[in-house]
C-alpha cells in the first residue's frame, strides 16, 4: 500500500496518518459523508443533543425540540435508531410508553457535539461579522 501523500500547504503528523489513509479510501470516504449528512442535518443534532440531557418520551421530545413536526421527529429518530445512536424502548402499559434514549454510541456522539455547540455560541458574533464583512465585498 502506498503512503498517503498530503495536498500541498497541509501536512499530516504521525498521529493523522492512519485516519488520513483511511478517509483517502472511497469506502472510508462515502462513510464519512453519510454519517456527516445525517450529524448535519437540521433536526439530528437537536435530538442528540435533547436525548443527552435525559431519555425522553416522543411527545417529551417534541416539546423540547422548538419547530419539529411529528412527522420529522419519526423521521429522525427512526434514522438515529438505525444508525445505532438512539434507542427505543416500549413498556407495554396501557397505552404503551415509549422511552428514547441514546445508545453509547450515540454518548460518544454527544460531548464532540456539545463541544462543536459550545464552539459555535462562543464564535458566533466573529462569525457574523466576517459573513457580513464578505457580503459587502461581493455585492
């Protein structure tokens, strides 16, 4: 196998090396695109981040979740159970109680979310000013 050569301008240290080979595989490549399309999507992480909190039963959660439609909570939440980061628990009580929580997985997922979050919130003012900054320079 031949080593990965870095673009111009960017550098890998040994550490990146091997993650770096691995994305550079169209495999590797497509995975991460998908998982990135559904982290990315407009309700995703808001659920991820909700469920962090606390498991929570469906109506709980769209309480919680500002804007999501019953149908678009199903919708996500059935792609997160699938994707093995939501679980989905029944009681069977009349009427059954379904309870969402995340998986360990989907813990893993949360705190590198709720760092990007925290990120986000502590940038957003720099941000704002260089997207209004770049507007004025293309109008």
């Amino acid at each position: 196998m031949t080593p990965a050569i870095a673009q111009e301008g960017t550098g890998t240290s040994g550490g990146n090396m091997d993650v770096t080979t691995q994305i550079e595989s169209f495999g590797a490549c497509q995975a991460v695109t998908d998982m990135l399309s559904r982290v990315g999507d407009k309700w995703s992480m808001q659920v991820v981040m909700k469920l962090g909190e606390e498991p929570r039963r469906f109506n709980e959660l769209r309480r919680a979740v500002d804007g999501i439609s019953q149908r678009m909570l199903t919708r996500t939440l059935r792609n997160l159970e699938r994707d093995g980061l939501v679980s989905r628990t029944v009681t069977p009580t009349v009427p059954p109680r379904v309870d969402y929580a995340l998986t360990d997985l989907g813990r893993s997922l949360w705190m590198p979310v709720a760092e990007l979050s925290r990120w986000v919130l502590e940038n957003r003012v720099v941000i704002e000013a260089a997207r209004a900054q770049y507007d004025l320079t293309i109008e």
